[in-house]
C-alpha cells in the first residue's frame, strides 16, 4: 500500500535533525520556574515574562514563512536554530531579571523560524494519501527525542535549572550543523515561476480560519500541560522537575502508539470525527490530572491525555497543507502556527492566575471542560480533509532529495 511506502530522503533526513534538537528542548517549561527561584520574581511576574515570549512567536512564525520562500527552507531552518541557541545561552548567563527577560524575548522571535520551513519540506514532499502518516511520524519523531530530553530535564532540574537552557542550545546547534550538512541546497524559484502572492491569501480562506480557531484553543490547552505543568506539581508538593518524567511518559506514548493512525478503522474516520475523538481523549487525561495526587496517577493521566495528542497533530497538519493552494502550503502552515503563538502567550497568564487563585484541580478541570467544548465544535466547523480530486495539490517536490 502507498501508505507504508518509505518516505523521501529529505523528509527522513529531516525528522532524524529534529530528534537531535528535541533532546534539549525541554528548557521552555522550566522558564517560569527558573524566573521565580533563581531571580525572586513572584508567580505573576513569571507568567507575564513567559506571555512576552509567547507573543513574540507569532512574527517569528509568520517571519519563519516568508523566509523560507525567499531564502529557502534550509536556510531558515539553520537561522532560526542558531538564533534559538543564542538566546537560551543569555538566558542561562542572565545575571538580573532584566536580562533573562531580554534573553526570552530574543528566544521568542527565533523559537518559531524552522517550524514553517519544517513541515513545508514534508507536506510539499509527500503524496497527499501519506501526508497523516508523515505528520504524524515528524510528531513521533520529536516526541523520540524529548524522550530523553525529558530524563535529562528530571536529573539536570534537580541540579541546576540554568544547565537545561545550556543543553537546550547545544542540540540547536547539533540539528542546525545536520541541517546544513545533510539537506540539498535550497534552489530558489526561477524567474517568472514563483507563485503569485495574490493567489495565497490565508486569512481570506474561511476553512483555514475554522482550523485555526480551534488550533488556537487547543494548542492553549496543550500549552497548559508544558508550561504550567511543573508549578502545578510544586503546587501539589511534588517536584517540579518530576515534570520531566511527565514529558517522557507523554513522548513514549507518541511513539509506541505510532501504529495505531495505520490501523483501518482510524484511517476510516473524517477528519471532524478524528478530532472530536481526541479531545475526548484529551479531557479524559486532564481530568485525571485534576483528581491524581501521586506520580503514579499523574502518568497513567499522561499516557490517556498523549493519545488524544497522537490523533490530533497529524490530522489537523495534513488538513491544512491540504487546504492550500500550489505552493502555498508554507504560508499557510505559518499562519495556522500563529494559534501556537497566541497561546504561549496566554496559557502562562491563565494557568498561573488559575494556580494561584483557585488551585490545581481548577485548572486542569477548566482545560478538560474546554476540551469537551472543542469536540463538539470539531463535528460543525471543521472541514473535511479535501480529496484529490478536489484540492489544489501543492507543489511537491520543491525541495528535491539529492541525486
């Protein structure tokens, strides 16, 4: 079946880089917690330091976008890894709050650059029947590395927060030289070829709005479980390092049940019933974090929370390159990424006013009933993934594996 066919070249190439960069990346959780012990800072301050970051994703992702169709994908992928190591460097060094701050921002407008590039390589190069599969094995992927990402955050936390920030650049630097060394050159559109801007307009495209109102919510949930997570365990008398075991328990899932997207009848489902599907999942999982006091329950509520996460980030990519017009898959991959970028803003303002006025079992009843809101919506809103026959097919292929 064309399903189970290997990927291309590129595309393996390019899940192999982000393994490496996941192993560290897992210092983005730690931000307010390093802001509160190492600076003084108090709760809410840390959550304003962290929403600055979150905001200024948003022109990284969009920047990330338009770079890539001037530049190339390669290029902006290296760009915005070395600009990621650079600031978490700052932000390991910053001797004041003012420039751990500083070092966040820096971070925010580089964090987002090599996402668009990323998933454009594999949707513009992957045959549409496949491109659910290959989302969702880029997911896995990430979710391989932040595996041992999550291991070294549980023993480097215990020691010093700061080193997770330095580990966290080094593996930015290690995807980045992998990137340079190991994907073709980009080959800029000649002359005449480039597709005309005024036939790529995302935000007059109704279908992608729904998608990206809903993406943004979710992702706003999502975000609680990264960001808030390890100040709801010190909330709850655990350590927040013990978030790193969350991290990996949610990471391996994504791996081991990589076979379930394959079987029949998860294939068979429309993407509205999918989605639907997972939020249920979803607020299963947060539920559970509402009534779990022990690491025990806490994983068992991760695993259920991290297959609803499966079903959801390889359905909504594929629907989205599916929705753009030729050679329009980047743009519209970057402005469905800004609802990421809204919500690293918001979720550490809710979820640290939730901590601190009303507690944990709040907060994660809040995101679970928010969960159940979104698989209702899902089943309305959401469009179909367009068939062949029916969507303008992007143009595959742009970034070509070597000969």
């Amino acid at each position: 079946m064309s399903r189970l066919e290997p990927l291309p070249l590129t595309v393996r190439l390019l899940l192999l880089a982000r393994v490496v960069n996941q192993l560290g990346a897992f210092s983005l959780p730690f931000l307010t917690a390093l802001i509160c012990t190492d600076h003084g800072a108090s709760l809410t301050t840390a959550g304003l330091v962290t929403a600055v970051f979150g905001l200024t994703t948003i022109p990284s992702r969009l920047a990330g976008g338009g770079l890539a169709d001037r530049i190339g994908p390669r290029t902006t992928i290296v760009l915005g890894l070395c600009g990621c190591a650079v600031a978490q460097l700052a932000i390991a060094a910053s001797p004041s709050l003012t420039c751990a701050v500083a070092g966040a921002v820096v971070l925010g407008l580089a964090f987002e650059l090599h996402e668009p590039p990323s998933q454009a390589i594999i949707g513009e190069s992957v045959p549409e029947p496949q491109r659910v599969r290959a989302f969702s094995l880029f997911s896995a992927a990430l979710a391989a590395g932040a595996m041992g990402g999550g291991l070294l955050a549980a023993l480097l936390g215990r020691w010093d927060l700061r080193w997770l920030f330095v580990t966290d650049a080094a593996t930015c630097l290690a995807c980045a030289l992998l990137i340079r060394s190991a994907l073709p050159h980009d080959r800029p559109a000649p002359p005449g070829a480039r597709q005309d801007d005024s036939a790529v307009r995302p935000l007059r495209d109704r279908r992608l709005l729904n998608v990206l109102a809903t993406g943004t919510a979710y992702a706003l949930i999502n975000q609680q479980t990264v960001m808030t997570l390890p100040l709801a365990l010190a909330r709850q008398g655990l350590p927040a390092a013990d978030a790193g075991l969350l991290f990996t328990a949610t990471a391996a899932t994504t791996v081991l049940a990589q076979p379930l997207i394959r079987l029949p009848w998860t294939s068979r489902l429309t993407t509205p019933v999918a989605l639907a599907l997972a939020h249920l999942l979803l607020a299963a999982g947060l539920v559970g974090y509402a009534l779990s006091g022990t690491l025990p329950a806490l994983l068992a509520s991760a695993v259920v929370w991290s297959l609803g996460d499966l079903l959801v980030m390889g359905r909504v990519y594929a629907l989205v390159t599916d929705l753009a017009p030729p050679g329009g898959s980047g743009r519209y991959l970057a402005v469905f990424g800004t609802g990421w970028g809204i919500a690293a803003t918001l979720a550490p303002l809710l979820g640290t006013q939730l901590l601190a006025r009303a507690g944990t079992t709040t907060l994660w009843s809040t995101m679970a009933a928010l969960c159940l809101a979104l698989a209702t919506l899902h089943l309305r809103v959401t469009p179909r993934s367009p068939g062949p026959g029916t969507v303008a097919k992007a143009v595959r292929h742009r970034v070509s594996d070597p000969a």
